[in-house]
C-alpha cells in the first residue's frame, strides 16, 4: 500500500463481466482483475477495485465476458503450413500419402514461420497456452516465447529416421538438451514425445518414460487414435494399445494420451486407474473418420479430459470456440442425450482440465489471487451474442474465435482490440505463402 492506501499495479482490465471459473465459481458484473508480476493480484467490482489500485495500464473490457485463457491441449502448430493440403482422406492414407512425403522438406526455419503463424492464430482466437508435438521444437519453443505464449513443446520422437535429427539416439539426446536449455523459462516447458505405440518400440516408450520420469517433465503420446491403430497393435503385440502402454508400465500422472477414441471399458479403467490425463480432438476425428472418443464414460470414471485442435491439416484451423460447440454437440448426438457434456464441463476441457493435463494446473484455468495472469476478454456487443443469459453458454455455443478482443499471458497484453503486439502478422503470413510456393 502507499501513502493514500492506493496500491500500483501493472495492469487493471476494467468494467468487464469476470467468470472467476475458481473454486466458488464467481460471476462479477462489472467487475475488474489487478495484475501485478504476471500474477492475479485482485479480482472483484470495478469500483472497488478502481479506488484499490493505481495502475500502469488499464484495458477496458465494458461489455465483454473476462475470462481465463484457453488452453489447447493438443497440436502440431508448425502444420498450418500444410492447412488444406490434403483434405477428405482417412487418417493412414494422408499421414503416409500426403502429410508425411511434405515434411520430408521439412527445415526449422519452416517450422519456426508456421509456429509463428499458429501462435498468431491461437492468440486471435482467446488460446493461451498449447502443448506441441512436432520436428524442429527448439523453434517452437522460441516462437513461443517470441510471441509471448505459454507452451508445453517436445520433439516427436519414433523409430525410424526423423527429418529433423536423423537417427533416433539423436533425438532422445535432443529432448534432454532441450530441457536443459529451457529449464528456467517462465512460459515455455520441455515434453518427452514418443509419437505413437505404433511407430515407437516398446524400448523407446520405455526409454521416453524414463527420461520424463527422471527430469519430472510430462510424457505425450497419441494414443488409440482409430480402429486401425489398435488393430495394429493387437497384431504386434497381442495387446490393445492402451493394455500394451499399461504392462510397459508407463502409465501415471505424467502421461498426456492425444486422441483415445477407440478404447474399450478395460482400457478406459486402465487410463483412471493411472491417473493419465485424455486430449480429446473432436473435429480432427471428426474429419479423419477416426470415430468419436468415449468422453462422457471417461468422465464418469474421473478421468482428466482436456479439449485440443490437433494440427491444422486435419482439422483445419485452430479455434478453440469451434472446437468447444463440436464437442458439446456431437456426445449428445452419439449418447442421444442432450444433457451429456453440458456447457460448464466443455469449457472446463478447454480451460482448468487442459492446465491440468499439462502440469500448469497449479497456476492456471482459473482468475484468483495468486494466480497466473492468463486472461482473455471476450466482446460480446456483437448481433450472434444478443442477447446473454448466460456468459458460459454463449462461450461454447455462440461465440467465435474471432470475438476475443484482449489476451493477456503472464499479465503482458499480447492483443489489444484484436491488435496482435508481439507478432508481426503480414511479415508472418507472406513468409508462409512463400513456404507454400515450396511445398507444392
Ligand atoms: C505429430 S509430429 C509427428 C508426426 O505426426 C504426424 N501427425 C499429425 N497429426 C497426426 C495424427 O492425428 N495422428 C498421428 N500422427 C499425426 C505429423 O504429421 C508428424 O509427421
Ligand atoms: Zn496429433
């Protein structure tokens, strides 16, 4: 406090509605958030918190909806670069036909242009925080943290020659310097990233367990995407793909499992037994048939379900708002219940679940004291939100990405009134376009 009981602080978003989505689940209309160090340092009415604190920089949010940022749990940013370059295929037929032949041209200075593109997209759409897999993540990571996000990146990493690093001894080496290297970093986290069980042998799942285990850092892995993966397995290993991870014993809390749409009941006990933490991708299975993942029964049996665009090419943008209404909406067609995944429980995929399952739980997917300042603010003066009942509602069911005005990571403003201010979005997009000439 200084001399007139006035406290400084950084920041102050003002006149906003805030959905504190915190443990008493608060609804303040015209309510505020103080930021200080890149922390929650206040939320509640305006007018108090007006006369509370003297900040640095005010961000008007009348007439929107402040809320924490999203989080998408489960991408390969750099493959805007491949958005729409293959399309209407099932899943093996455009990764080996199409996907995989283009990244075989691969440099990290691709990656690096496409991350930035990615990052300028999920900033504009109200994402605050991703979880990478690809080739060349050292670049993802500094595009990362060039544009200001927070980040769980790692290499992938598989059994045969990789783009990127060539044989896999280079690439297990790889990921622990990459930890090394970011260790310290305040966004941006270090992933161990076996591909799949079918493109990773039993020692390498092994390998990439211990090493997680032993830096303390999360292990992802797509997992039981389609039928055809678990055919796959079951013919190589006598086992599904889930049973064949659990008997490898590396199944626990650390594990972040992308996709799990074709799993059966022994499979779903397995994963809640473990602790492993769900990334469901509901329009990219949509759009590669793989089928529809058991959600509502993961849920049931507590399982930490998280929501996720996947890459671009299979989905093909990087909306969480588009992502949140399919979601809500194709577990009521598939349950035929329209009280399955209501509303509250889609945001909190793409919210608190998606902190969770990538280890920032403790300091994201909720506005109170002391938490990380993550923020977005949503405008919903706009026709398609008129008018609002209910904030969370309109967030699932009618908002765009396109409505997020304000985004705040670590209480640094990265977008105000839809001005992106720590990326060069023409500079960006005619770098891609001149990749694009190249991977056609
Ligand atoms: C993800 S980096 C490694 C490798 O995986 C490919 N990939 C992209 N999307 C998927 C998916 O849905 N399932 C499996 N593999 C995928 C990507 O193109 C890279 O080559
Ligand atoms: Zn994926």
């Amino acid at each position: 406090m200084d001399n007139g009981n006035v406290t400084p602080c950084d920041l102050l978003i003002v006149r906003g509605e805030v959905l504190t989505l915190d443990a008493d689940d608060r609804r303040i209309r015209d309510g505020a958030v103080a930021v200080s160090d890149g922390l929650v340092l206040d939320v509640g009415p305006a007018r108090e918190l007006s006369a509370r604190y003297r900040p640095e920089r005010v961000l008007d949010a009348g007439g929107s909806v402040v809320l924490p940022g999203l989080v998408n749990a489960h991408t390969h940013a750099a493959m805007t670069l491949f958005r729409g370059l293959a399309d209407d295929l099932p899943l093996m037929d455009w990764l080996h036909n199409h996907i995989f032949p283009a990244e075989e041209k691969l440099t990290e200075d691709w990656v690096y242009w496409g991350t930035l593109l990615a990052c300028a997209e999920m900033i504009l759409s109200g994402t605050t925080c991703f979880c990478d897999m690809y080739l060349f993540e050292h670049k993802v990571a500094q595009a990362a943290d060039e544009a200001g996000m927070r980040a769980l990146v790692g290499e992938v990493l598989y059994d045969f020659p990789s783009p990127h690093y060539g044989p896999l001894e280079n690439g297990l080496r790889f990921t622990e310097d990459l930890i090394a290297e970011w260790k310290d970093n305040p966004l941006v986290r270090i992933a161990v990233e076996p591909h799949a069980p079918y493109t990773c042998s039993p020692e390498l799942i092994r390998t990439c367990f211990e090493i997680a285990q032993r830096h303390d850092v999360p292990m992802v892995i797509h997992l039981s995407e389609n039928e055809a993966e678990v055919a796959e397995v079951v013919r190589r290993y006598g086992k599904r793909p889930v049973a064949h991870l659990a008997d490898l014993g590396v199944l626990n809390d650390r594990v972040i499992a992308d996709h799990c749409v074709a799993l059966d009941e022994n499979d779903m006990d397995l994963l809640a037994r473990h602790g492993v933490h769900v990334v469901h991708n509901p329009e990219s299975n949509l759009k590669l048939t793989s089928g529809i993942a058991p959600v509502p029964a993961l849920l049931e049996r507590g399982v930490n379900v998280a929501l996720g665009t996947d890459g671009c090419a299979s989905n093909n943008n990087l909306d969480l708002f588009a992502e949140m209404d399919v979601c809500a909406k194709i577990h009521k067609a598939a349950a035929s219940d329209p009280t399955v995944l209501d509303a509250r429980t889609v945001l909190s995929m793409a919210t608190v679940r998606g902190a969770r399952a990538l280890g920032f739980g403790d300091v994201l997917g909720r506005i109170e004291k002391g938490a990380a300042a993550d923020l977005i603010v949503v405008d919903f003066r706009k026709p398609h939100l008129t008018p609002a009942y209910d904030p969370v509602s309109h967030l699932v069911y009618a908002a765009k990405g396109s409505d997020v005005r304000h985004s705040v990571i670590a209480g640094r403003v990265v977008m105000e009134d839809r001005e992106l201010l720590t990326l060069d979005v023409e500079k960006i997009c005619a770098e891609v376009r001149a990749i694009a000439r190249k991977v056609r």
